[in-house]
C-alpha cells in the first residue's frame, strides 16, 4: 500500500510538471464559471437599462408631479447617494463573504427600488389635466369660452370631472390632489435603493471572476465581454423609455376617445410607472441564478506553482525573503552569489542591514499614507481634476439632452428616446470598442494614448461649438414669444399676455391649454384667442370667431383654431436631421479617445496604488459630479421658463414653454464650459507626461554608463589577479599564457575597454534619440 501511495505522488508530480492535469474535475468548475460570467453580464445589462430608463422618463415624472428640473435632477442623483454610502462598506467586508449571494441581495435590492419608484402611480388616482375639451360632451354641445367673464376655464370644464363627494368642494379635491406631487419622495428613495443594490455588483462579481479564471489573461477577457455587454443596456434602456412614453399614463385604465391631447403636447404624460415595473421584473430574472452558485470554485488542477515551474536558486530565495522583511543580515555579512549570476562572477554582492531589521517585517503602507502618496502624484490629481470636470459634463448632458430635443426641436418624448437610442448610444459603443483596437494596434504608449485622447475630445468640443448654430426659432405663442400680430418678440413678465382683442372675456392667465391658428400663433387658451364658440367632431375640436386672429390673419382669412400648439415648421425638421446627424458623429469621435484615456489613468498609477487610484477616481468623480451636476444644469434651465404650470394650492407645477434660445445658450454652454476647463488640466498631464519621459531616458542613459562602468572595474580586478598569476609564473619559468609578447590581464583590459566605449556609445546615442523625438512631438 505504501508503495502504491508513494507511485501516486510521483504520477501526480509528474502531470504537475508537465503540466497534464486530468480534466475530471476541471468540467464543473469551468461550467460555473462560465455561469456566473453570463448571469452577471446580464445584471450589467439591467443594471444599465435600469438608470438609463431612469434618466428617459425625466420629462414624464416633472410633468406627473409637476416638479421643477432642479427637483428632478435631484431624484436622479438619488441612485448616486444611496450607492456612494455603502460602496466603501460593501467592497471592503463583501470579499469575506459569500460574493455571489451577496450580488443576488443586491439585484433584488435594485429590483425592490425599480418597483418601489412606480408605486406613486397607484396612490395618485388618474392623472388630470386641465382643458376645455372633455370626452363627456357630446358633439352638439357648444362652448362659449369668451362668453364665461367671471369663470375660470378650468372650473367650466376639468378633463374627467367628477361630481364632488361627502360634501367636499372642487377645490378641496383639487387641494388633495395637489398635495399628492410630494409622492416624488418615493422615486427618490427607490433610486437611492436601486444605487445601494448596485454597489455588491461590480466589486464582488469582478473580484470573484478574477480569483477563480483559469488564466489571467482568461480574466482580462471575461471583465472586456462585461463592459461590453453592459453598453448594451443604455440602449436599450432609451428604447424602453421611448415605447413607454408613447403610451398614455392610464393606459388600461382609460379609453383612448378620452384622451384629448397629443403626444407632442407638454401637457402629456406617457406610461413612465410601466417602465419602472419591466426593469424590476428583469432584474429580479438576473438575481436568480446567483442564489445557487457557490461560495468559491476549485482551484484549477492545472495552476502549477511557480517554484515546481522554475526552482529558484537559494540566493533567489534570499534576495525575496530580504524583500519580505523575513529574513537578515548581520553587519558586514555578504551575500554570495555563485558563478553564473550576471555580472558577478568572482565578487561578492554585499548587502548590510541596520541591527535589530529582523525583529520586525515590512509591512505596506496604510490607507492614509498610500491616499496622501497617491494624491501627491501630479499626474493623477490632475487627471482626477479633469475627470471630475467631465463626468460633470456628461451627466448634465445625458440627464437632459432628451428634454433639450423636446424644446429646441418640437420633437415629442418618445421621439426624442428613441433616436438618442437609436443613433448615439450604438454610435458610443462602436467607438470604445475601436478606441481599444487602436491602442493594440498602434502599440501606443502613455503619451501618445494621452495625446490620442485629448484629441479626439477637442474634436468632439469643436462639434459641440458648431451645435450653437443648429436651432430653431421661439415657438411662436402670443403674449410669450411673440405679440398678437406676430412680431417675434420674448415677454417673460406676462405683461403681455393680455390684448385689446380679449380684454372683454376676463380670461385667467394661469390655464395652459393651447390652440394654433392658420396663421402659425399658438395661443394660450381659446378664451386668451377671444374664441366665441366651438364644434367639436370625434377628438377634434375647433373654436370660432377668435378675434385675436384677426390680429394676424392667415392668407386664407379663416378666424378659426384648432385644439393643440402649432408644429414646428419644415425648416426646423431639417435643422434637426443635421443637429442629430452632427451629435452621432460627436458621439462617436468622443467615445473614441475613452478607452485610450481610461489607461493612461491606469498607466500612470503605480502597481501597488492602482486599485486605490481607480476607487478613488470612481468615488471622487460620482461624488462631486453625479450628484450635483443634474441639480445645477436643472436649476440654471428653470432660469429659461417663461410658462409655469398653475397648482391650485401650492403654486407653480412643471414649466409648459421654455424661451429655446436662452435653453440652448445655458444647455451647450454648460458643456462647453465643464468640458473646456478640463483642457487646462489634460495639457498639463500631457507635459508631465514628456518631462517625466525625459527625465526617464536621461537616467537610462546614466544606468548604461555606469553600467560598463562597474564592468571595467570588475575585469580590472580579474585583470590584477591575472597578471599576479602571470608574475608568479614567470618567475617559476616562461609563461605558457604569453602572447606575442602579451600577457592575458593586457588581452582582457584591451577588450573591456572597447566595450566600455560601446556601451557608452549606445547611452549616447540614446539620449540623443530621446531628445530628438522630443523636439518631433
């Protein structure tokens, strides 16, 4: 039997050596593996859905609750929040944990938050808009909005009216239901679970993955399929807000005669809880598999350890337990390295130690010293500053680049989703992807991945400057943007909104409920247009004898409006094909440089800080840019409002017109501004960058010299101790080592000092490269 055992092990060494292990057992660690690689690539596609779908459904959740921009970008920095307070807790304890299970607590976390934030449209009743026109007349009622001077419009009417119950007035309805747009507290608390749930899963899951890949390069390969997946769930995350914001709020609670206004009006709401509901419901599917995987997976048989690989010579050993702390040397005690060690052949490397260095061992440093270490790098603070000035940028950008589409172009929500959707993020995806196949094939180093990246963000800048041209011009709504004739013009006072031609109708300046007339004016409200009466067939209506037409008649002379603002003209469809045309390609080129920018952050950090320099740049940048950026570029855009939607009892409610001059001044400057300013900072890195490169290659040059240096020394001794020999012989008679009447220590000088010329030569001749291709850059 004990020999049996011992014909075992020798086997098992000898599979180990030759690196033959028997595939058994590898089967169903593999197969986890690659389950847990496909289950979390599906989390960070629903992850990505999730906050992409959070950021389309912006403009339905301001106009549901009637909020301010300021107040819905503070909901959108909700996911932040509550992700920056626990993502420091989470990844330090989490690796001692079961990883996976805590990964699946967190997606059902994120799937609780998602449904938690739709709860609100159940608890506010049917949403209710004001307008004149109701599904509950009948085709032969006639309005006489002019005819009613002492009536507010929205108490002769109100869209689904109910008679009052228990007593209770309309306006004590009206007063409740106002009351109810403090619900946006739940979206902002299920946004803040939706960001805790997030944080297990990046950490864990790609710690997990890297500990047990079967090869690190294997690891390096499945960590790119993850981020490249999860590109995927921006898209399809604006896709989703696109489908639901063309679906009414009530969809399936109401008929679709009832519904009186248009996707295109900014009075409509689409179905912003349903999407809310799917990502939960896909992300509670994603949290499933991890309840089932393992807490770790079999080391790989295969992993042969490096020391029956290549058995390190016991000076080796030394020299690593020295640099351990683990092992010491007395004073003046040497080292020796035996024959064969790079140049030492016959002296003695000598290595001396202050008395008492083995009482302790090396230890690394803490996190204070290694944070204040990692921020007195020059290059990466100003990289962390310029990262901090961009993410500010781009969340700005991506919270209300949907919005400004809706204002600047007349294009309606889900339009707006879905091009951005469609066209920018595949745009950005495709991009990052080849931003990496350049850095491969192109071989570039730090400085030239820097310099790649700075340009392709200046390019993009460039685009985003020639943005400012491509507008369209002020809807035209009389009393707003334009006088009652027509004259273009911006009153954001409302001191004139009241005219001569509707001053007998007493109409209340607070109703939104546009018409348009055939001569392109939209006028607030039919009482505003001086309208005395109206016929009305299926869902469309009409008013008649509006004296404030007559301000500005229509070539065909018709004194009649239809229900609903004006569309924008063709003009500005076209102006609109080249503003999306110019920010795909912007898109793109921008993207382009993130891959190359993203590794000269890596580049710059040293090994031992590296995971520190990532973490903090993440935390750092969501900290100071995620959270406040949508609340600052929200608030500055509120500045632009020139009609405010009119709560009953607690004031203004969300903005119905934006002035789109000054939003598209305020917007793109915003970016203009952020973006730009990090420049400041990307140029110094690129200097350091070169300084330090200079500073490198001159020292490599010093190492050369030096280097031949310690050669010459070397064989001048073995020189000395050859002509010593060489005297001795001679006096004990003829040398046979004579040479043409040369001895072997003259022969070896001789040649140690060619090649301490060559040497030196070659450092020469390197630095002057250096310098050179300095001055070419």
């Amino acid at each position: 039997m004990h020999s049996e055992a011992v014909e075992d092990e020798d086997k098992t060494t000898s599979q180990q050596v030759l690196f033959v292990a028997d595939p058994r057992p590898a089967g169903p660690r593999c197969s986890q593996l690659k389950i847990f690689i496909v289950a979390l690539s599906f989390v960070f596609f629903s992850k990505a859905l999730a906050g992409t779908y959070m950021k389309s459904a912006i403009t339905q959740i301001e106009r549901r609750f009637d909020l301010s921009s300021s107040l819905t970008g503070l909901i959108d920095g909700g996911f932040e929040m509550g992700n920056l307070l626990f993502l420091a807790v989470v990844s330090h304890f989490g690796a001692r944990l079961h990883r996976p299970r805590l990964i699946a607590a967190g997606c059902t976390l994120m799937a609780v938050g998602s449904a938690f934030s739709a709860l609100p449209h159940f608890f506010m009743g049917r949403y209710k808009y004001d307008t004149i026109a109701t599904a509950l007349l009948n085709e032969s009622f006639n309005i006489v909005p002019c005819l009613e001077p002492k009536r507010e419009t929205s108490q002769l009417v109100n869209h689904l009216t109910t008679p009052p119950q228990n007593g209770t007035t309309e306006t004590e309805q009206d007063c409740k239901q106002d009351t109810d747009s403090y619900m946006w507290l739940y979206l902002f608390l299920g946004n803040a679970l939706r960001g805790i749930g997030e944080t297990p899963v990046t950490p864990l899951g790609i710690s997990y993955i890297d500990d047990f890949a079967e090869k690190p390069e294997n690891s390096a390969f499945y960590i790119a399929c993850l981020q490249s997946i999860a590109l995927l769930g921006p898209m399809f995350g604006f896709l989703l807000g696109s489908l639901c914001a063309k679906l009414y709020v009530d969809v399936g609670f109401v008929t679709e005669d009832s519904v009186t206004i248009a996707p295109s009006d900014t009075r409509w709401v689409g179905a912003w809880w349903l999407g809310f509901f799917i990502s939960a419901a896909i992300m509670f599917l994603a949290s499933l598999p991890f309840w089932f995987l393992p807490k770790s997976l079999p080391k790989d048989p295969t992993a042969v350890p490096q020391s029956q690989i290549d058995p390190p010579s016991p000076p080796a050993e030394e020299m690593a337990d020295i640099a351990k702390g683990e092992l010491s040397l007395a004073p003046g005690e040497d080292l020796k390295v035996p024959a064969g060690g790079a140049l030492m052949h016959s002296h003695h490397l000598t290595t001396q130690m202050a008395p008492g260095a083995s009482d302790h061992v090396i230890e690394p440093l803490g996190f204070f010293p290694s944070l204040r270490r990692l921020l007195c790098t020059p290059v990466y603070f100003l990289l962390l500053c310029e990262s901090i000035l961009k993410f500010n940028s781009y969340s700005g950008l991506f919270a209300f680049k949907a919005k400004y589409m809706e204002q600047q172009f007349g294009q309606s929500a889900f339009q707006a989703n879905f091009f951005i959707g469609v066209l920018n993020i595949p745009a950005v995806v495709v991009a990052i992807f080849l931003g990496g196949v350049l850095m491969k094939r192109l071989k570039l180093n730090v400085i030239s991945g820097a310099q790649l990246s700075v340009l392709t963000s200046i390019l993009a800048y460039l685009l985003i400057i020639a943005q400012f041209g491509i507008n369209c011009e002020n809807l035209k709504v009389a009393g707003l943007t334009a006088t009652y004739n027509g004259t273009p013009g911006v009153f954001p006072d409302e001191t004139m909104i009241q005219s001569s031609c509707n001053e007998g109708c007493s109409c209340p300046t607070q109703d939104w409920d546009p018409v348009c007339s055939d001569n392109g004016i939209t006028y607030m409200s039919p009482c505003l247009a001086g309208c005395t009466s109206s016929t009305r067939k299926g869902k469309i209506m009409m008013f008649h004898n509006c004296s404030c037409v007559g301000s500005s008649p229509p070539p065909s002379g018709s004194m009649s409006v239809s229900l609903g603002q004006c569309a924008r003209s063709e003009v500005c469809s076209i102006r609109f094909i080249a503003y999306m045309t110019l920010s795909v390609i912007c898109s793109f080129i921008d993207a382009l440089g993130t891959t190359p920018g993203y590794m000269v952050i890596i580049w710059c950090i040293k090994p031992e800080l590296k995971s520190l320099g990532l973490g903090i740049q993440t935390l750092v940048t969501r900290t100071l840019g995620g959270i406040p950026a949508p609340v600052y570029f929200g608030a500055l855009i509120d500045t632009t409002c020139l009609k405010w939607g009119f709560r009953k009892c607690m004031g203004t409610g969300a903005c119905r017109i934006y002035n789109s001059d000054m939003y598209r001044v305020i917007f793109l400057g915003l970016i203009t501004c952020l973006k730009g300013s990090s420049y400041f900072f990307y140029v110094g890195v690129i200097v350091l960058l070169r300084r330090q490169s200079r500073t490198e290659g001159g020292e490599h040059s010093s190492q050369g010299v030096n280097q031949a240096e310690v050669e010459l020394q070397h064989t001048q001794r073995t020189s000395d101790e050859c002509l010593t020999t060489e005297g001795q012989n001679q006096q004990g008679g003829p040398s046979p080592r004579e040479d043409n009447g040369r001895g072997e220590g003259d022969r070896i000088i001789d040649q140690v000092n060619g090649r301490f010329q060559e040497v030196r030569d070659k450092a020469t001749n390197q630095d002057r490269g250096q310098l050179q291709k300095e001055a070419a850059h």
